[in-house]
C-alpha cells in the first residue's frame, strides 16, 4: 500500500521570549464588545532569550480542523492558543487544517509568561502562514486580547513585544499602553522556579493587596531607570505581597546576605536577579543546595518577533 504525503500549503514561525514582572500595576477595564485593547497593568520587568517558537503548517481541507501540540505531544486544553486560533479564523473564513507546534524551553506556571508568549508566537505564525496582512502590532493585539479574555495575564504581551527591561506606562495593547524600553547589555538574570502559582487565581485573589504600592515604584524608576532599583523594589513588592516567604525564603536570604538584590517572579515561586554577566557564577554559587530548576539566560533586547 502506497502512502501519499501531503505537503502543507504554507509553513510560517513565530518566536516569543519569556518575561519576568519586577512588580505591578492593577488597571481597571474598559470594554466594549470584547475588546480588550485598552485593558492591562502597568508596571515593570525584563525580557529573556528563552521564550517559545512557534510552528504552524496550513493543509487545505474539505473542514475546519486543527491540532496544537507542546514540545511533540498533543494538547487540549490550550487555552490562549485556540482563542487566537478561532480569532483568525473568523478572518480568513475558509476551510483548512492547522497544524501548530509550541517548542517551549521555558517551564510553564513559574511566572516566565509562558501564556502570553504563546499566544504571541502563534499569532504572528498565523499571520504570515494566512497571509492575513496585520501589521506587528495588530497581530500582538490578537494575543494580548487573549491573554486578557483567558484571564491568564495582564500585560505580558506587549513586554514581550517591545522586549528588553521596560516600564509599562499606560495599560493596554500593543500599540495602545505606552512603554519605556531600555536595553541591558552584558547582563544576565539568573532564575530560580521552584513552584508554580496560578496566574488567574493570584489576578482574582490576591494583586488588589498591592494598590498604591506599585504606582510608588514606577514614578521612582522612571526618575532612576536602573536595574539596581528595580530589583530591589521587586524584592519589596514580593514582600508585600507575602511571595517572599515559603520556599522563596531562604535562598532570597541567601542572595541578599551577599548582596544579590532579587525579587520574585509574577506569578509563581520563582526568584530572580540581574547581575553582570562576569558575577554570574557568584550568583550560582549563593544558589547551590537548593531545589528547583536553574535558569541563566541573556535578556532579550529585540522582542517578539517572525522567525
């Protein structure tokens, strides 16, 4: 028996870095229709060059029909990804088999905004593998209306469009909120994920603890821009927020009794800092002993981007 190979009729990629949330800002919202463009936080964190890639193959096909898989293995319960999904599909109406494939080398649920760069990478993916014709930032707002509609984050999609260490100014989406980017060279954040937290459970019960503190902040780095500051407001937001005690506790004690400002990720039981690239090993060092998955990663000055 002969078997026929199908090839597909358009093949594009998307890559996505992680992001790591300093501290935060609750907005509140305002829509219309379901449209979330100017819904977000504000706040402020950094981008890394470890993110997802994200593959999708066009087959033509008599239905509408689609597979998403995470590093090989087949997923339901993709949430962000079949919004963006069914999102271009309303555009396109027509009838084709997708396939979509997330390389993910990011751990997910540790506050490295897996979802957000999801569904980023995948949109710009459909974009050019549709030909649907939406600019960067209109395809960046198809997934930072879905992070907002899945309740699985609120601003991590346009940090990681615009990339780097940045201030998020005025909430909303791509080419909506306003961002203030600065660009670290020659340093590398250091991250420890110990254990997941929920992001949709810690947006609906627990960041309304932070109203006033995280406005302090961002007039405070907007005035000084330096990472120094922001880790060490970081490590105070965590603190209020009670993320800086549990598993954190001890290796933040570690790091700060020899100087290593740190904060913890938003949201999960993940530390991180910022250091010069040559202090690295000393940052590791203060770490040894403790468990959880490792991290040292560049910081990714450029963004989302087609790849």
């Amino acid at each position: 028996m002969t078997s026929v190979v199908v090839e597909p009729i358009a093949v594009a990629r998307g890559f996505s870095p992680g992001h790591v949330t300093g501290f935060v800002v609750r907005k509140s919202a305002r829509t219309r229709n379901n449209n979330y463009l100017y819904v977000g936080s504000t706040g402020a964190g950094f981008s890394i060059d470890r993110g997802i890639t994200t593959t999708v193959e066009i087959y033509e096909h008599d239905l509408v029909n689609y597979r998403i898989s995470i590093n090989g293995l087949k997923v339901e319960n993709a949430e962000v990804s079949k919004w963006v999904l069914e999102k271009y599909l309303k555009i396109i109406d027509k009838h084709y088999y997708i396939n979509i494939e997330h390389e993910i080398n990011i751990p997910i649920g540790f506050g490295l905004g897996s979802s957000g760069a999801a569904g980023l990478s995948l949109s710009y993916a459909l974009n050019e593998a549709f030909n649907t014709g939406l600019s960067m930032k209109e395809a960046a707002q198809v997934a930072h209306n879905a992070e907002i509609a899945c309740k699985t984050g609120l601003g991590t999609v346009i940090a990681e469009f615009t990339g780097g260490f940045e201030m998020r100014i005025d909430p909303g989406a791509p080419g909506i909120g306003t961002v203030e980017k600065i660009e670290l060279k020659n340093h590398k954040a250091v991250i420890l994920c110990i254990s997941p937290i929920s992001t949709k459970s810690f947006l609906r019960n627990h960041i309304y603890l932070a109203d006033g503190l995280g406005e302090k902040m961002l007039k405070r780095l907007r005035a000084s821009r330096e990472i120094d500051d922001f880790l060490e407001m970081s490590y105070y937001f965590a603190h209020h927020l009670g993320l800086t005690e549990g598993r954190c506790k001890l290796p933040i004690q570690r790091l700060r009794s020899q100087g290593f400002e740190c904060g913890v990720a938003l949201f999960g039981e993940t530390l991180f800092t910022i250091v010069q690239s040559d202090r690295v090993n000393e940052v590791k060092e203060c770490l040894k002993g403790f468990k959880g998955d490792l991290i040292v990663c560049n910081i990714d000055n450029t963004g989302a981007r087609s790849v």
